[in-house]
C-alpha cells in the first residue's frame, strides 16, 4: 500500500461509529491532541473516555469527501476531509457535517496521527468547489 492510500485507509477505519472511540488509542502519537470546536483540546486516551461514557451515543459517521492529502515531508503527511455524523450528546440529537484537518506523523516506518482539529458541525460544502 502507498503512504497516500494507508492514510486514506486510516480516515475510512476513523470515520465508523464503532472505531471512532478507540481509534486514535490504537493510531496515534504519543502526544497526540484532538482540538475539539470548543477550543478544548482533548487527549487521545481522553477522546476513548469520552466516547464510551454513554455521553455521546454515534449512530452514523462517514467521510463526505476528502478534500486534500499533501505529504509535507517523507514522513509528515496533512489531511483535510469533511466527516457527516449523526450522534445523541447528553441526550440532544446531533446531525453534524465537520471539515476535520489532521496531521499525520511516521514513527517507526508507521503512519500515525499527531494532531486534529475538528470544525463546528456545519459545514458548507458549496465553499469547496
């Protein structure tokens, strides 16, 4: 597999209501963060919490389109995608549509994710053409 097409893989096994929890558990740096629209940032053993708190209940998750993925460097790679969910936080229905960039790192000839930073949930797609 290229680096382009395990990174693609990456973003697809994230973007499933069932991975999303532990994912970045399993796939990212050790200093990872995820910043959420808040600001907040978030770590990846804290995203795991959060998602299997039964706070957040995802029924649908699913990239809309990938939008780039620009290899900086040999081993640093950036994404950007939008990801459409459909989720119950603290009991208030969701319907959200994120543009998500992420970056990601080679640690020992693997591919990992160092750092996202998710949009509010509304994204405008017409903005991308």
């Amino acid at each position: 597999m290229t680096d382009r097409e395990t990174i693609e893989s990456m973003l697809y096994e994230l973007a499933t209501p069932q991975n999303m929890g532990s994912f970045f558990v399993k796939n990212a740096t050790s200093d990872f963060l995820l910043i959420r629209p808040s600001g907040n940032p978030i770590s990846a053993k804290g995203f795991e919490e959060m998602m299997s708190s039964g706070d957040v209940v995802q029924e649908k998750a699913e990239i809309t389109k990938i939008h780039k993925i620009e290899f900086l460097s040999e081993d640093v790679a950036m994404s950007v995608f939008t990801l459409g969910s459909k989720f119950t936080y603290k009991g208030t229905p969701n319907e959200d549509l994120a543009t998500i960039t992420s970056i990601f790192k080679k640690v020992d000839n693997d591919w990992k994710v160092h750092w996202v930073q998710r949009s509010t949930g509304n994204t405008d797609l017409s903005l991308w053409d």
